[in-house]
C-alpha cells in the first residue's frame, strides 16, 4: 500500500498556475493513484532516471513515462523490472532502446510473447522488450518488464503510454531504486524538481484538472494494451509465431521435438561429432591448463532447414579458447529439415583421465 508521509516541499510556480506538489496529510489509498516499481532482482541494475508528463482530462490521466535502466556489470543482462498500476490502468504503447535505436512493441498473445522474447534472447538479437499482467487484485495491476539486452555502455531507454483512471492524487513510487530527482510535467508545464529523499514517493496533487477532451479524448493506442489476454513485445518483427520446441539433455525436456528432430536423432549427430569437441577441451588442457575441468552445455538453436542458428556455450567451463572452439564446431553441423525451429541444450563434461 502506498501510504506514507512527505515533508512539506513547495514549489515556486507563476501566480496564475497551481502548486501540484504539496503533501501535508497521508494519501488515503481511495483518493490517490500510483506508478511504482519494484526492485530489479540485480543490485547492479540500477533505475537512474524518471520523467512522467501527465495530461488531465475531467475523467481520466494520460500519463508518457520515460526511464532509464542502466548497470555497472560486464557483458550483457536481462533485467526484470516489476511495475504496480492502478487496477484498470491501460498501457497502450510501448518502445525500448538498448543502443540499436528504438523497437515500438505490438501486441500478441501472452504466451506467443513470452516465447518470442526467449527466441530473441536465446539468439542475441537487438532490443527484445516484453511487458506482461503477472497479476490483478482489487486496487493493483502488477505488471512485469523484461529487457534484453542491457549493457554497461548503452543500458536501457524504454517509454510507456499509460491511461490512468482520473483521482485527487497521483503518487510516483520508485520504491527500492534510490532516485534522486524525478522530472514531472502537468498539462505539458515542467515543474520545479520537488525537495525529497531518494527513494522517496513523489504525491502530486491533481486537483480538479480542465475540464476538456480535445486531444486526450482517444487513447494512444486503441484498444492494444496490457491486460490479462494481450502482452505487448518490442523487438523485430518475429519471424515465426507459436512455440519453439525444447529439446533438453540430461534433464526433463520442456517440449520435445517436431518429427525428425527427437531427442535419438539430435544425439546421433552430437556422437558423431564427438571427437571434434573433445579435440576442443584437450588442445588447451594439455597445452599450459591441467587444472582444465568442468561442464560446458552446448545451447543451439536448430532452423527449419537444418542449419544451425546460434550457438551459446553455457556451463562452468567459461574457458575462452574453449568455448571458442566448441561453437565453431557446432556451427558446422546440419541436420534433416523440420518443420519448426528446435532449441537444444546438450551438456559435456571435460576432465583429463588421470
């Protein structure tokens, strides 16, 4: 629940333009709205900027959020950024930027989404966003953001049109991500930034807003919003629709195979193979690294053609001649066609025979 206390702050506004914030009394959850996020999951995640430009209409808010996500880790990470509206909030657009430029999402079933943002996350694409409902309740809308890929040099730009239903208060939470200022704008006037701790809510007092409809009288983008049958994905255009089928080695699979890609036919091609990847692991074991052991999971996706797709080498054994070497190797293998893409993990374990 978001109810909590501010110091007074006062804003220096013209004589003629209302004072937004101004927080003197508890925010009583009937009279107030709210935008808050979660915690990322990542303490080397961070949300280091915030801008929310509200438009008031008689009924209802617009609201265009702009953030950005950044990290101080190497390579690149997912982040999973948890967001809370208020129950009948709609997002109607979204559009990340990783560093490659914006990607608008479109709308798609909730698990055609979640399983075309894990194919581009599986094979290294730019930009895949995917914002999902995780779960409603009778004042909340708890929302999931998942961004891919975020780096230490680029990060994360991501913008939200969001419709909000019309209250007194509107409260900004940036809950455990320690902001220190966020930029607010009402009715397209850039306030003052308001006097408040990091991690502090910011209250803005909506009052009784004009009493008009040009310009915000149609959604952003109708009717493609968040709700519990449309999650919205930003990334290109996906090539295919549906599942990818999951083929996993030395473990339960997820989904099995299409005819002629089963889990038989996959291990004969990786058997014959076989000497080549272990050729991998022995060239540097025994040439300057004895202490060389570990598991490395070859995780490949296999096209429609029978082609290899991508390759990532997963596992303990991060060796960088290693998995060099192996993903070479695994790029060069074919397949019988199918009629669907196939995802593999296979794991290998290396050690020297003593």
């Amino acid at each position: 629940m978001l109810v909590g206390w501010l110091g007074l702050v006062i804003v220096t506004t013209p004589a003629h333009a209302e004072s937004f914030v101004d927080v003197r009394a508890p925010v009583e959850p009937s009279e107030a709205a709210s935008l808050a996020f979660g915690d990322p999951g990542d303490p080397l995640v961070t949300l280091d900027a915030l801008d929310v430009a509200l438009e008031r209409s008689s009924d209802r808010v617009l609201a265009e959020v702009r953030f950005r996500v950044t990290t101080s880790g190497l390579g690149r990470r997912e982040v999973v950024l948890p967001i809370v509206l208020p129950h009948g909030a709609q997002v109607h657009a979204m559009t990340v930027d990783t560093g490659d430029g914006r990607s608008r999402a479109h709308a798609m079933a909730p698990e055609d989404a979640r399983d075309v943002y894990q194919h581009f996350v599986t094979t290294r694409l730019r930009d895949p966003g995917l914002l999902e409902l995780r779960r409603s309740d009778d004042r909340d809308d708890h929302l999931q953001l998942h961004l891919y890929p975020v780096t230490r040099e680029a990060g994360a730009k991501v913008e939200l049109s969001i419709e909000l239903p019309r209250t007194e208060r509107f409260v900004i939470d940036p809950g455990p991500n320690a902001l220190r200022a966020i930029d607010l704008a009402i009715d397209g006037k850039w306030l003052a930034h308001p006097a408040r701790a990091p991690g502090e809510p910011l209250v803005v007092a909506l009052g009784r807003g004009p009493d008009r409809h040009d310009g915000i009288g149609e959604p952003v983008m109708p009717p493609l919003h968040v709700d519990t049958a449309t999650s919205l994905f930003a990334g290109p255009p996906p090539a295919r629709p549906g599942a990818v089928p999951t083929v996993t080695f030395n473990g339960a699979p997820r989904r099995d195979g299409p005819p002629g890609l089963d889990k038989r036919t996959i291990h004969a091609v990786v058997k014959v193979h076989l000497p080549q990847l272990t050729e991998c692991f022995v060239h540097e074991a025994q040439y300057g690294k004895p202490a060389l052991a570990g598991k490395a999971i070859l995780h490949f996706m296999i096209s429609k053609t029978g082609a290899i797709g991508s390759v990532v080498v997963e596992g303990e054994l991060q060796d960088e001649a290693v998995t060099w070497c192996l993903r070479t190797e695994v790029l060069r293998w074919a397949f019988y066609p199918a009629d669907a893409n196939v995802e593999v993990f296979y794991p290998l374990d290396f050690k020297l025979a003593s």
